[in-house]
C-alpha cells in the first residue's frame, strides 16, 4: 500500500466560528486533495493536517453537490499521493479498507468488503435538517445534518460493511492494491455494516471537470424512468415486462426527439442495461450534447430514437 500520509484530516472554521472535521486524502504530488461537499460546504477557511503533524491552509477549487466531491488544494510539492482505481473492475466480495478520523480517533484503518456496487442513492433534499440515519458532516454526532442540496439520485454507488463511522467522511475506500475504488461518505445508523463510498470513476471526472473548468457538468436523458417488471407492464398495459419505462417525460431535447410517456428503453448504443442505476450510470459517463441512440418499445412495435444529452440539474 501507498502511504497513510496521503490521508489527512480537514478542519473546517463556518459561519459561526464552529470548528468541524472530516476526512480527504492526496491525489497528486502538487497538492491536491480529495473530500466531500459536505465537509468543506460553507466553510469560511480549511485547515489540512497531515499524520506527520505538518499543517496546511487548504483552497477549495470547486465542489459538486451531486457527486458530493470536493477539491482542495495546498501549497506543496513532491507529496505522496493515492491512486485512483478504475471502479469498473471492483467486484462484489472483494476486500474494502477505509481510512478516516471517525469521532476523532484520527488516522483510523477499518476493513471488509464490498457489499454492493451500482448502488443508487437518493438522500434527503432539505437543507440543515437534522438525519440521524445518515450524513456525519463534520464527526459531530449532535450535528448530524445535511448541509448539501440533493434532489437527483447518486448512482455508481459502493457499499461496504467496513466500519465507517461520523468522520469518514471524504476519505479513502481502497483496494489491496493501496489504491482508491471510493470516496467514504454515508452510514445508514438503522443498519449495521451499511457503508457507502462515491465510486472512484465518478471522483476522476469531478476532479478534472474542477480543474480544467470550475464546475462539474452531468449528462441527462431528461426523464424520469423506472423498473420495468410484470406488475408495472401490466398496469401501464405495456406489450413486454423488459426493459426500463419512461414515465414522465417534461419539456426538453428527448421530448423534442420524440421520446413518450409509456416508452420502454430496451437498450442504449447496442447495450442491453435493464436497471435504471445501470442506464443512469452509463448516461453520466458521457457529456453533454452527446448523442445517443435508444432501443424503443412502444405499444408492442420497436424502434430507435436519437437524443441530444442535456445537462443534469441539481435543483
């Protein structure tokens, strides 16, 4: 494994001078590192630790609500740095080793597996609310709220049952390889061994849409979809119980391609993706003003339809 000084503690002063914490680590030798939103969200100033004890004053590049990735920045050179997988390869049952500063106990190695993969998540949406079943902003179990506006599902997701706890956040899930499959940044508390990361695919993106642009920006077909099943064709009277249904479509470029209420998407450039996290996942990895072609059935006939991507909004 690469060296645990690439993970650090992040100090956080807000608004009314409370100081917070989380977790980020180092993903290049001149000084940037990786963390949550929701660690960094409404700081006034950041402050970088290392396990060595030097301190850094941190720069927040950008940050990405949906993704919940931050990007800060430090001023140094030649640091040890963590790798980031590729989060296609990681596989259900392989071992998970998170770092983080849970309640303080900083510097803190916990492992397991991965439980799941493609997870989708759909936190809260209200701000400064209060969640005891999730987000652990800063390690502070008495603040336990949401500081981020979610409404748009997070998907790629990784679970592990490595113990993750409030402080985690923004550090390190790695493989035995020492390198990064995932970004530590939810505990469900009505469970046990419920730990979720950000997929290390989806940090690449964020981290060098941040860099090369000062924003992130996510394709999206631009309808709300869902599991297709016998139940759900058989309601809507649909001719096959495959594939994914269209069951909005507002206005925007698949209404203008000519994308309908009822429609099943059977396939997506020649792929068969049956789940909606599959099909959601496979949207966001491409850009905005791509153009992909769709499988459709519609009312027992099939046919394809061409839609320009637009771009995902988080409101």
């Amino acid at each position: 494994m690469r060296p645990l000084s690439a993970q650090v503690l992040i100090r956080k002063r807000g608004g009314t001078a409370h100081l917070g914490y989380g977790s980020g680590f180092v993903v290049s030798a001149d000084g940037y590192i990786i963390t949550n939103n929701h660690v960094v969200d409404g700081a006034e100033s950041l402050e970088v630790t290392f396990k060595n004890g030097k301190k850094f004053s941190g720069k927040l590049i950008g940050s990405d609500s949906i993704s919940d990735i931050a990007l800060v920045q430090i001023k140094a050179n030649d640091l040890d740095y963590l790798k980031l997988a590729n989060s296609d390869e990681v596989v259900v049952g392989q071992t998970a080793i998170a770092i983080g500063n849970p309640l303080g106990y900083y510097y803190t190695v916990t492992t397991g597996v991965v439980s799941g993969i493609q997870r989708e998540i759909t936190p809260p949406s209200t701000n400064n609310t209060p969640d005891n079943n999730y987000y652990d902003p800063f390690g502070i179990l008495q603040q336990q709220q949401q500081t981020s506006t979610y409404n748009v599902p997070m998907v790629g997701i990784i679970q592990t049952d490595a113990a993750i706890n409030p402080g985690n956040s923004g550090g390190p899930l790695m493989n035995l390889n020492g390198e990064v499959i995932g970004v530590n940044f939810l505990i469900d508390a009505q469970g046990q061994g419920l730990g979720f990361a950000v997929s290390s695919n989806t940090v690449q993106k964020v981290k060098a849409d941040l860099i090369d642009f000062g924003r992130v920006s996510w394709a999206s077909l631009g309808v709300v979809i869902t599991s297709n099943s016998e139940e759900v064709a058989y309601e809507l009277g649909l001719k096959t119980n495959e594939g994914i249904v269209v069951v909005e479509v507002p206005a925007g470029k698949a209404k203008e391609a000519g994308l309908k209420k009822n429609d099943v998407i059977l396939g997506i450039e020649g792929q068969n993706l049956l789940s909606p996290e599959d099909f959601i996942t496979y949207i966001r990895s491409k850009n905005v003003g791509d153009k992909v072609k769709l499988s459709i059935n519609r009312d027992g006939k099939t046919m394809e339809i061409e839609v320009e991507l637009q771009e995902l909004s988080s409101k």
